[in-house]
C-alpha cells in the first residue's frame, strides 16, 4: 500500500479520529452542514501529511471529526477538482484515507447545472448514475490489491441501499427530490449550447466537474456511496443567461438548506 496513505491514516488515528462511521464531502457552496456537526477535531487540509490543498475560494479546506444525529462522522468541508490541477490519486486520496479509517458510508454533495428542463434552480437529485467525460481515472497505474480488484464493477456504483434510504428521508421531510444521472466534465468553464445538446442526447440530467473520480474510488474500494446534486442554475441551451459564481453561491445556499435536512434524515433513517 502507499505509505502516504498509512502515514496519514496513522496521523488521523494519532490525532484521536478513530471509527468514524460515515464519511460526508462537501461540495461548492454547501459548506454550512459542517456548523450541524458537533465537532471534536477540526484540522486544516494543509496541516495533514500528503493532503492536498484546496485552491477553490469557496472550500474551507478542513477536516470536521464529530458527530451528527448520533453518527460519528468525518467531513470534508471542500473538496478537490481536476481542473485545480490535481491528480486523480490526489482528488481521491482522501476517500482512501476515509476508508482505512473504517468509513462504513459515504454522503457526497455538489452543486450542478441543470440539464433536465424539469428541474428548476435550488432543486435537489440522486445521483442514480453517471457519466464520466472526464479524460483520466483514478485507477489508472498499477492496482493496488490492498484497496480493491484490477476491474471493479460499476453496475450499481451509486448504493440502492443508500438511495432507498436517502428517498425514505426526502419522503418524511417533505423535501423534492428528483433522480437523475449526473455527468462529470472537465471545467472550470460552464459548457457551451452545443454542449448542453449533447449532455442531453446522452443522457445527462446534471453536469458538474466532480463527484465521479470519488464514486469510481469508492466502489474500487467496496465503499458503499450515494450522492445528491444541488441544482445550482438551469442550463437550457435555446435560452442561456450569463451565470456567475455570485448566482450559483446564492442559489446553493437556498438549496443548501434543504440539503441540510436531507443528510440529517438520511442519517437518522436506521
């Protein structure tokens, strides 16, 4: 195994994070869940061994360690892209370390455009597939045997245990939630008309530029995973306004509320 990975598993452990039961990740603008954890450790991304940075204004960059609706969790409050420039064993080495540490579940969050006309902005999706048009895989290279097989299979790379679960939760909440297939690209450029079309021939319902590497890693490593989308602007190729940072902050934080309550339910469901 890579010793980085040992080597911060150990620090992590050292620092009191022991048996955390479910892993949470935080995606753009939807920060504020980690304020609902009643935390223990809080360390600084750039205060972990072999942790990398996060570079995007709108990521805290910390590790929460507490406990949320009676769950020991282990939160990420910002997360890594592709298109910083990282690597994809990078974007994932903290999924990884998650896992070693005994991580049961994982709850992933991103903010998305809107492919699907049905969907309006500050609406929340299950992720109940992807598409991934990202060009590089986090399981490229040798395969490391300790965290999983050569060829993982990707059939039901979202839980249906967790999705039933999450649905169970929206559903006692009163909390829209739509199902969809999210796809991943590149960035940090919002697509073009063009591009839209073609997201939607393929089937997307959502784009965004993460998530995926994470859910690849996860299902590598038999980590069960589930992921909600908040819809953050309505990407309609016949009708595009300018969007902007500003607009998709303001609108994740309304979904943000919403999502808040979601992840509470999900993990108050037994």
């Amino acid at each position: 195994m890579d010793k980085r990975l040992t080597e911060t598993v150990e620090f992590l452990k050292n620092k009191g994070i022991v048996n955390p039961e479910t892993g949470i990740v935080l995606g753009t603008g939807l920060g504020d869940l980690a304020q609902r954890i009643r935390a223990e450790i809080v360390l600084d991304y750039e205060d972990i061994p072999n942790f990398p940075v996060s570079t995007v204004e709108t990521h805290h960059g910390k590790l929460i360690y507490g406990e949320l609706c009676g769950h020991k969790v282990l939160a990420m409050q910002g997360r890594f892209h592709f298109y910083e420039g990282y690597t994809m064993n990078q974007i994932v080495f903290p999924i990884r370390v998650m896992k070693l540490l005994n991580v049961k579940q994982l709850i992933l969050s991103n903010a998305a455009g809107g492919i699907n006309l049905a969907f309006k902005k500050g609406n929340l999706m299950l992720i109940t597939d992807h598409i991934n048009l990202l060009p590089a895989n986090p399981l490229l290279g040798v395969n490391d045997e300790e965290l999983g097989v050569r060829f993982p299979d990707m059939g039901h790379a979202y839980s249906p245990v967790l999705n039933a679960q999450m649905e169970k939760a929206a559903l006692a909440g009163n909390i829209q939630l739509h199902k969809g297939v999210y796809a991943a690209v590149t960035g940090p450029n919002l697509e073009t008309a063009a591009e839209y079309r073609y997201l939607k021939i393929i089937g997307a319902d959502v784009v965004g530029m993460s998530t995926v590497p994470e859910v690849i890693a996860c299902n590598h490593m038999k980590l069960p995973c589930v992921a909600v989308s908040a819809i953050t602007d309505e990407c309609d190729p016949d009708n595009l306004l300018p969007v902007n940072l500003a607009d998709i902050l303001a609108t994740a934080a309304i979904a943000e509320k919403s999502l808040t309550r979601l992840i509470e339910g999900f993990l108050e469901v037994r």
